[in-house]
C-alpha cells in the first residue's frame, strides 16, 4: 500500500505541471498591486493546490474580507461539484436519513453571521525552528467575512439524533490525485455542531465561491479553518470521532521532545492580533502616530489590545472600532507618538476574555500550529 506523506503529495503535484493555469486565474494586479512597488494583494505560497495569503495591507483596509482577496487553502485540487445535481446527505446515528438538494436546504431557517477564518499553520514560518512541515504562511492566512447558510442544528434536529451519537463527521467532495492517500474528513463534537455551527452557501452575499468550498461549506466558529470543510456532501453522525488521518495524526500540536501519540489536538483559535499599518520598513515622520490592526480569538473573545512603540518597555491600551460580531474580529486603532529618530519597533498584544494574552514567542511545534506571536513591525522614524 502506498504510504500517505504530505510532503511527497505537494512535491508530486508541483511536478504535475499544473501550477502555471492555476496562477494565471489569479488577476495580476492581484499578485503584483496595482502599481510598480505596490505590496501584493495576494501571495501564491503554493500553486496548486492553492495556497494563496492576503497581503497585510489589502487585509487591513476592510472589516470584511473581500471575496477575491480572502487567503485560500486547499488539501486536494479544487473539485469541480455541480450545483444543480449536488446532494446533501446527513446520515449515521439519525433516526431518519436526509438527502436535501441545494434548494431545498435554501427553503430552510437560514441565518447571516460574520466570523473570523484562521489557518492553523498561520505563522508556521515564522516560528524559530528550523524546519516545520507544511506551507510557510506568514500572517495573512486569515479574513472575516459575512456567512449565510443553515444551521447544523437545524439539520440534525430534522433528521433525529440518537442517544449514543457523540460526535458530527463532516465528508467532503475534494480528492487527492495519487492512490492511497486519505480523503479530507473532519469530526467536531456534538455540541459544538448543535452550539454555532453553520452549513454555508453564501459569502459576503454572493454564491459560495468554487474556491472557498461551493456550493456548500462548513463554517465552526472559533476554531482553526481546518474544521470548516468545504465542499460538504455528508453529515455522518457517529459515536465516536473520527479515525480518519487529517483527525487522528493531522492537526496536532506535537512539540520536540514529547509523545506524538498524545499530542492534544489543533481546535480552537489562540487569541491573536495584527497590525496592519504602518506596515514593515514603513519609513515614519515623528509625532503622532494612528496604529491600525485586528484581533481576535477563540470562543472567549478579544478583552483588550496594547500597543507599544518601544520593543515592549511600556504599553499603552488601544481602542476598538468599527463592528463587532460573536467570533469575528475586532479592529483596533492606537494614537502614540514617535519622538526618537531612527529605528523602531512596534509591537500589538492581544488578550482574550479568559485572561489569556499573546506571548512574546509562541511555543514552537513539528506541525508549524497556532503561532500567536506578538507581531513586531520595524519602522524607521525620520525627519
């Protein structure tokens, strides 16, 4: 049997020959900006499949992330699913089986709510290790937008939960083109698919684009972007979950020198921030300064955010701004002032509602997950 390795599926399908048509449906002025030395939009961290990050400056101008701007992240190829033959089937530990096409699961209670995505490996090369597995994102792994679609609850209730199920398999329609590896699979527990959890077909009020998992994907806020699958095609009910690779070995937090097999598992988002302007090199007039950014964390929420000018020796609390949803990012603003010339450091630090705050150097891991690093940006102060 052929032995499923992440590394050697990426390095065959960069040998397929694929990328290049990929990349080409990217807009240039996408990749590039719009003018000669303007900071990208979207950064191609891997062809095919896509791999794609928002740049922090087209991340930082909105408080929903525009459709084509919003960073992707692709197990398998894009698969192609035809709205008007797709099926929905929820089954397993039910009572009654369901199989609901797309319009009848639209005839359903339907809700808009916005949240925040995050890649778990958001960070993954900046983390001082000198080697970890999987795509070198940096920050940009990560955008909000406003999600309609029916509630897994809904569902569920519809098709009747029996007293053992425990845990919700979510199946999806994307597959990798090499024998012997893995479907995509994820399982979340039960409550946390009868709490918040949505099957969504619209995104910032368009259809479900093909790349962000149309025409059906799952959105699980709070938790890392893993577990909202897309291309959903099952709901499977089970008492136990699931066994499947990307659950059982997959999204791991395995740190050096400790158990693999008891590595605690990759699932709700570390409270985190950004800043988003000034961004990196920045050359800055002294005086006062407005510093911009998000935050945002897990279920418990975004408490606060400090700011410093001066490598973290003081801090000084920013406000927020701007709209505020359950699970979706803050963004904040703060008035400080430069008055040394030459070079400088700023630094944001989040602190969520359990009390938790970004650390100055998150704990570094195989997988390259969770990085929640306080962001540094250097500028230069000048006359």
């Amino acid at each position: 049997m052929h032995r499923f390795s992440r590394r050697s599926f990426l390095l065959a399908c960069s040998r397929a020959g694929l990328g290049a048509a990929v990349l080409g449906s990217i807009p240039r002025w996408a990749r590039l900006g719009l003018a000669a030395g303007a900071p990208p939009r979207i950064i191609v961290r891997n062809e095919w499949p896509e791999h794609w990050e928002t740049g922090l400056e087209a991340l930082g101008r909105e408080w929903l992330t525009p459709n084509d701007l919003f960073f992707v992240r692709s197990h398998f190829p894009v698969p192609v699913v035809d709205p008007a033959t797709w099926r929905l089937e929820v089954a397993g530990r039910v009572a009654t089986p369901l199989s609901l096409s797309l319009n009848e699961l639209r005839s359903l209670p339907s809700v808009e709510a916005a949240h925040t995505l995050e890649c778990a490996g958001n960070g993954r090369a900046l983390f001082p290790l000198a080697s970890t597995s999987g795509t070198q994102w940096e920050r940009g792994a990560v955008g909000t937008a406003r999600w309609r679609g029916v509630r897994l609850r809904t569902l569920l209730e519809r098709a009747g939960i029996r007293p053992e199920a425990r845990h919700v398999w979510l199946e999806a329609a994307d597959r990798a083109p090499l024998p012997g590896v893995p479907p995509f699979l994820r399982s979340i527990p039960l409550a946390k698919a009868l709490d918040d959890t949505l099957l969504a077909w619209s995104m910032n009020g368009a259809p479900l684009p093909r790349l962000h998992g149309g025409p059906l994907r799952a959105i699980v806020p709070g938790w890392y972007g893993m577990a909202s699958t897309k291309w959903v095609t099952r709901v499977r009910l089970e008492a136990e979950p699931s066994d499947n690779h990307f659950i059982a070995r997959g999204y791991r937090y395995v740190y050096p020198g400790e158990d693999p097999a008891a590595a605690p598992p990759v699932e709700e988002l570390r409270v985190k921030s950004l800043i988003t302007w000034p961004l990196e090199g920045a050359r800055i007039r002294p005086g006062a300064v407005n510093l911009l950014g998000f935050a945002w964390a897990g279920p418990a929420g975004v408490r606060q955010v400090e700011v410093s000018v001066d490598g973290g020796s003081r801090w000084q609390t920013a406000r927020f701004s701007g709209e505020a949803a359950p699970l979706a990012w803050r963004r904040w603003q703060a008035e400080v002032v430069l008055e040394r010339r030459g070079p400088a450091t700023l630094m944001a630090r989040a602190t969520d509602g359990a009390g938790l705050s970004q650390p100055l150097a998150a704990r570094p891991n195989a997988g390259g997950y969770g990085n929640n690093s306080i962001h540094r940006v250097g500028i230069d102060v000048r006359g």
